[in-house]
C-alpha cells in the first residue's frame, strides 16, 4: 500500500502527486513511513483510505487518466458507494434563486430515482443538490469531494451540511489530513467530481466557471454531459449555454437524466393542495412573482395568501428566495 | 460660637429609584466663603454658583458668613440640578429667612435660575415617589413640573421663583396654582397605515406583530418601504394602562425627553436610535446611569433601521431585556435597574449592496462579504423576532394598486384579538400540531422556531376569532419564518 505513502508524502511536501516521484527525499520519506501508525491514525479520527489498487476502487475513477493515488473517506457508508450508478451535478457559487432551486429538485429527485449525487460541497449549486439529495430520504445517496485535506470542511459555513453527508453518504478527498485549501487544488478535485459519476450536469456557470472545467474533463473522458438552459440574457448562465451550443444535451427534465441510466423516475407524489393552493400554483408557475402581486391576481387574502405559499413550499413545489416565489418543478 | 443649622430634603435618583438625601447647611461666622461637600459632581457643584445669584436676585440676603452645604449620605453621588432648589431652601432656612421647620415637611427639588426662577428638571415623578414613600406629603418644584408631580399622589407645592417659595414657607401666601401653558397639548399624531400603498402581506404581518405583541424583522432591498412599514406600528398598539403610563412616564422624565405640555405619556412609546448609537445610548449607562433607548421604549415600540449597521455589542446587549424584559446596570454607587419591555422592530437589506431581491439590480456582494454581513447578526438575536418578512421591490405596474386599511379600521381587531390571547388563547388542533411537526422536519425549524410558529399561529387565529389554532394559521405562521437568506 504504498498509495498512503505518497498521499502523506503529498501533503507533507504541498504537492500534488498521482504517481510515485523518483526523487531522494520521497525515497527518504517512504522508508520511514510507518504505515500502520498512519492507518491507526485515520482510524482513531474515524477516517479510511481507499487505494487506487485497492478491489473496492471506484472503476470509473480509475478509468480516468491521471487516478489519484487513493481517497480519504470519512462516513458511515461502504467504499461500495462510490461505484454506484452516479451523477455529478456542478455550478456556479454565486447562483440564482432559479439556479438553486434546479439543483435542489435534481439532487433530490435523481437521488430519489435511486442515483448517487456527486458534488463539491462548495457554497451555491453544489450545496443545493448534497441538500436536495439528502431530502429525497434515502440512505447514502450523495457524495462529496473536498478540495482540501480530508480533515476539514471548507466552506466552513457547510460544516454541518458536511457531517451530514458524512452520515448518509461519504465525504471523501484525495488529500491527506492537514492540506489546506488552495485555489489550485480546486479543478484537480473538480476532475475527481466528474470523475466518479457516468454523468455531469451543468446547472449553472458563468464564462470560464470551474463548473466548465468538471464538464469539459468529462467530455476528455467520454461521459455524459447535460446542462440545464438558463435565460440568454443573463451571466450567470452565458457558460453553461454555450456548452448546449457545442453540443451537451439539454436538461428540461429529471427524466432527460435517468433515461440515459435507464431508470424511471421515482412516483412523484401529488400531494394534495388546497383550491387556493392550486390556483397561486398556477399563477407562480407563469412566472416567479412576490406574495402581494400573486395576491392581486388571485383575490386572496394576504392571511391565506401566506397559507398557500406555505402549504406549496411545504410540498416542495415552490420555493422562495428573497421575497420572491416561484416553481421549482420543471413546466415540460 | 458654634453657628447655625438647617435641613431641607431631596433626593437622588440611582436610575430610577429614589434614595433620600438631607441637604445641611451649616453657618460660622467667619471669613465668608461657601463650599458643598457631599460627593456632588459638576452640576452640581456648579449650584454655588447659581444658588447665590438666585438668592440675590430673589432680594433676599446672601449670609455674609461661612457656608457649608453638606449632601447626606455623603458616599451616596449626587449628580444634576436638582439640589439647586433644596441647596437656597436649606440656607435661607439656617440664616433664619424662613422657618426652618416648616422646610423640612416638604420634599424640594428644581433648578435655579440666576434671576431666580425656577426651572423644571427631569426625574420630577420619581422624586415625587420618593417622598410619598416616606411619608412626605408635600413637594416644592417648579410650576412645570406639577402635572408630573401629581402623578404620585403628593401635594404639589408649584414655585416659578424663588421668591414665591420664600413667600409661601413664610406663610405670606401661596403660590398661584398651576395653571398649565396656553393652549391644549398636542395632539400625537401617528404614521398612518392608511400611507401605505399596496404590501398586503408586510400589512398583515404587522397586524399579527401588533395583536400578539410579536417582535417583527422587515428584510428587503433598500426602498421598499420597510422603515415607512415599521414606523406605523404603534399607530396599531392600543392605548397604555394607567399603571403602565407611569412607568413609562418615570423613565421619561429621568431621561429627560418628557413633552412638556405631555405630562403623562399615554401612547405607546416609540424610539428609533440611529445605527450609530453605543451600547450606552441603547441599554443605558453613563454615571447616572441614565436610561436607554431600550428604557425608552418600555410599553412601546423600538425601531432598529439597517440593523446590521448597529454595532454588534449594541445588538447583543439587547438580548436580556429581550429575554426578560429589564436591564441591570451595576455601578460602584448601587445597581440601578430600568425596565425595557419593548416590541423590537427591524429592517435590513438582504446584502451589504442592497442588490438582493432587487429586479432592476444585480448583487455584487462577494460570498465573503455576504458572510460578514450575516455574521453582525448573531443567531441568537435572529431568533427573537417571531415575524420576518421579505419584502420584495415591487415591480412598476404593481404599484398601481388601491390604498389599504387606515390604522383606525386595524385597531378594533388587534384589541379583540389581545383580548382573545390574554384570556382564551386558542389551542391547536392535531391537524395543526401533525403540521407544524412535518415542518419541523421539511423546513427545517429549530426548537425556538417551532415555538415562534406556534406563537404566531396561535396570534393569527385569535385575530380569526377562533378558538382552535388550525392548519391554516400553523401554515400562515410557517410563511414568516427566517428565510434562509438571514439564518445561514
């Protein structure tokens, strides 16, 4: 297992290793590592490390052509989990309402379809779809891939998001307790986030976005890449549209995404909805509104007004950023 | 020869409580000089001064002899003008210019002009309190202040002079009775709800803030009317209770900030510190110490605008009058206790930019910034408001809409609505309760949350005149919960 060697001699050297360096200090470093100690290490803070040329190595990751040397996990869920029929869902962190509400649905309902969810864990897209596949209630339905030492969360304002995943899925990273987090360090995860899912999806992304680096790395590798069309008039999606104009497919559907693992999409639930539910549902799908101009135009109360939009985004049929409402399930 | 004595009574205010403090002169015939002992600060030391004026430009006789004014308790730290008037009574007395034992069944307590007249000074009704506590039954003040001293139930002796007090110890005659400034007292008028176009629900919420006596956070981009909104609650609070408005009017008057012409405050009180103030200005504090605006709004409303741009240490010292409704203040003389039972309002922007929730703008805040912005805002002060509404920029043609409600057609509701809460506040039904437990789980609710729904809830049903909480508040409720924007 001389993986551990060099994940550690990474770390202890702030470099970024995939293959053993012929050097005279790693030399050094590789006869004086005490393995066992390591692992005992890991073990005692509730860590793993899966080799590359371990059996349980996810194959899809292996597949790609620079493997990290191995992963740190941290969670309840088995190795197994990572070569599972999954999805990588990225974006922007600075997203739209819009954005974050597309990523919430998609992580949950392809986790519901019985997916894994893959993503950086980083604020905006990323923390909507870990979020949207937590929901969706089943276990270990999500992974997340750290662009720092395994040890820490970053962002630090995802900590808890983090140890729930943690405790439903995994939490891995190629880096060794202890390496902070460094800009660089961030599209080599990005390639480990598309790496391990047969399937990249794109939600939103600004020109040269780091959500761009996952997708082209996915397309170098021959998977899937679908990105969800954003309004042509807006930055935040200018990235994300140009990939549909070099050819990714389109997103307009949960199904668009389980067809190609050949899944069905999970029973949607119809919950039941009050008339005055039902009629600022209609409403808010036309076009995202606040509760005082769906108000106007339905004739309902500013009391039941707030009961409705409550009932729907208990439903999860609606969702509300900044005073504004709208629908988070796609029209089509 | 051993000279002359004389005692006169006032007393100083720690806070707002009352401590008795004897004012002696003493007179020797010796080289003329006047001095004050007593810990007295500056104001009042600076009494020498204006009280031999005053006692020469009253024609009386300024005792060419050695003064000296003693403050018992002495270790007790006398701060103001007040003791200007006990000061002249108490030597007057002692040089044998009016009786001195007739001085001593009074309380006296006023500022001293150099012509000497009287002027009224803050903290009047406290001291009134004072002496009716101990069994004094007459208070000599400034003319001003009787309508205040009246609330206390003691006989008001109303001086505009000196002089007139001279001549009413002599038992010359009276002193004219009170009879108030030209003219009726202002009438308050409100911010009216009846300015407020359009925003049902921010409306709404404030009806619920007003009858369940909630604390209430308007979030918004900048000009959407979430101050306009926030000044208009207390036009929707109902009148103070005769017990109420003289504690209201105590904490007043010791700060000073008393209508003269408004001796008894009989509204809601209403104070909106700008975010600049210090934590001395909320909470209260100073040597005195003085009340805050926190005390200030006892009963009444607290307006807090841009609240993120209040110092963190002013916001977080409001979380225990917010807890228990009172703030303590220990100084080295005592520790002075002032109640701060307020109704908290406040407004801010959903990013340092204000871009936010604004159509026509886009926000620039970095995640950083918007983290630090966050950040000033402790989760435990979040917490405290049970309502929290979003108010978004309404677009143009949105804003063509028909006035709302003036204030006086809320009013009625939000009274019955009090009235259903104090004596039969309604219960909720398991519909209800299997709702807001989903909720707990979907949304998700904090334990503190969960009970700030129930409170709403329970607020909007009594406003329904209902006696069960049902779905449909529980779900109300849950729609003015902390958006995420503000929690993470």
């Amino acid at each position: 297992m001389t993986e551990l060697a060099l994940a550690a001699f990474a770390a202890e050297a702030d470099a970024h290793l995939v293959s053993r360096p012929r050097t005279r200090r790693f030399a050094l470093f590789a006869a004086g590592f005490d393995e066992a100690g390591y692992v005992r290490e890991l073990e005692r803070r509730g860590l793993r490390f899966l080799a590359r040329s371990d059996a349980q190595f996810p194959p899809l990751l292996r597949a790609i052509h620079d493997p990290p040397a191995g992963l740190f996990m941290r969670g309840g869920a088995d190795a197994e989990l990572l070569s599972r029929p999954a999805v990588a869902i990225v974006g922007a962190r600075a997203c739209s309402a819009y954005g974050a509400g597309v990523a919430r649905l998609l992580g949950r309902e392809l986790a519901s379809a019985g997916l894994v969810v893959v993503s950086g864990l980083a604020r905006g897209v990323d923390g909507e779809a870990h979020r949207g596949a937590l929901e969706a209630g089943r276990p270990e339905s999500t992974v997340a891939v750290l662009g720092c030492g395994i040890d820490r969360i970053y962002p630090a304002a995802h900590a808890r998001l983090g140890g729930e995943i943690a405790e439903n899925g995994l939490v891995v990273s190629e880096y060794a307790p202890g390496v902070q987090p460094a800009p660089w360090r961030f599209p080599a995860r990005n390639r480990i986030v598309g790496g391990l899912a047969a399937a990249t999806i794109v939600v939103e992304a600004r020109d040269g976005s780091g959500a761009l680096i996952t997708a082209d790395f996915a397309l170098e590798e021959g998977r899937e890449v679908l990105s969800v069309p954003g309004e042509i008039t807006s930055a935040l999606a200018a990235g994300s549209n140009a990939l549909l104009r070099l050819g990714a497919t389109p997103l307009t559907r949960t199904e668009d995404v389980l067809e190609l693992f050949g899944l069905e999409a999970a029973e949607p639930d119809a919950p039941e909805l009050s008339t005055a539910a039902r009629s600022v549902l209609e409403r808010v799908r036309d076009e995202p509104r606040g509760a005082d101009a769906i108000g106007r135009v339905t004739g309902l109360g500013a009391g039941e007004m707030a009961a409705a939009l409550a009932e729907l985004e208990l439903a999860g049929l609606v969702a509300e950023s900044a005073g504004v409402y709208r629908g988070v399930r796609p029209a089509g | 020869m051993t000279g002359v004595l004389a005692n006169s009574i006032t007393y100083a205010l720690i806070g707002l409580e009352p401590r008795r403090v004897e004012v002696e002169a003493h007179l020797q015939s010796a080289i003329p000089s006047f001095a004050i002992v007593g810990l007295a600060d500056r104001a009042c030391q600076e009494a020498k001064e204006r009280v031999r004026s005053g006692i020469a430009s009253a024609e009386l006789e300024w005792p060419r002899r050695r003064i000296t004014v003693n403050l018992a308790p002495a270790e007790l730290r006398k701060i103001g003008s007040g003791f200007d008037l006990p000061i002249a009574l108490a030597i007057l007395g002692a040089s044998g210019q009016i009786p001195r034992e007739r001085v001593i069944e009074h309380a006296a307590f006023g500022e001293l002009a150099l012509d000497g007249r009287i002027r009224p000074v803050g903290g009047v009704l406290a001291v009134a309190e004072g002496a009716r506590a101990e069994g004094l039954e007459r208070i000599v003040c400034a003319a001003e202040s009787t309508p205040e001293a009246e609330l206390a139930s003691v006989e008001v002796v109303p001086v505009s002079h000196l002089a007139e007090a001279v001549a009413y110890f002599r038992g010359e005659r009276d002193p004219p009775p009170y009879g108030g400034r030209n003219g009726l007292p202002p009438e308050p008028v409100l911010p009216d709800l009846a300015d407020v176009l359009g925003q049902e629900r921010a409306r709404r919420a404030l009806e619920l803030a007003a009858a369940g006596g909630h604390n209430m956070l308007f979030a918004g981009p900048p000009g959407t009317g979430k101050t306009m909104l926030g000044r208009r609650l207390p036009s929707v609070l109902p009148p103070l209770s005769r017990e109420e408005a003289i504690e209201v009017t105590r904490i007043h008057s010791v700060a000073g900030v008393l209508h003269p012409q408004q001796p008894l405050v009989s509204a809601a009180p209403f104070r909106a510190p700008h975010h600049s103030a210090s934590v001395a200005a909320i909470v209260g504090g100073g040597p005195g110490p003085r009340p805050g605006e926190a005390s200030l709004a006892h009963h009444g409303v607290l307006l807090l605008d841009e609240l993120p741009e209040f110092a963190r240490s002013a916001l977080e010292a409001l979380r225990q009058p917010l807890e228990d409704g009172t703030i303590s203040i220990a100084r080295a003389g005592g520790r002075a206790l002032f109640p701060a039972r307020f109704q908290l309002v406040g407004t801010m922007n959903l990013c340092p930019c204000g871009g936010r929730g604004d159509p026509a703008a886009e926000c620039s805040c970095s995640p950083q910034r918007l983290g630090a912005f966050r950040d000033k805002l402790s989760r435990a002060l979040i917490d405290r408001f049970d309502l929290v509404v979003t108010v978004p920029r309404p677009r143009a043609h949105e804003l063509e809409v028909e006035r709302g409600e003036a204030s006086a057609e809320v009013l009625p509701r939000v009274l019955a609505a009090r009235d259903r809460l104090a004596h039969a506040p309604p219960v909720r039904t398991d519909a209800a309760d299997e709702l807001l437990s989903r909720a707990v789980e979907r949304v998700p609710l904090s334990a503190r949350g969960r009970a700030r729904v129930a409170r709403v809830a329970a607020t909007a049903a009594a406003l329904a005149r209902s006696e069960r909480v049902e779905v449909e508040q529980v779900a109300e409720a849950l729609a003015y919960r902390t958006p995420r924007e503000i929690a993470s």
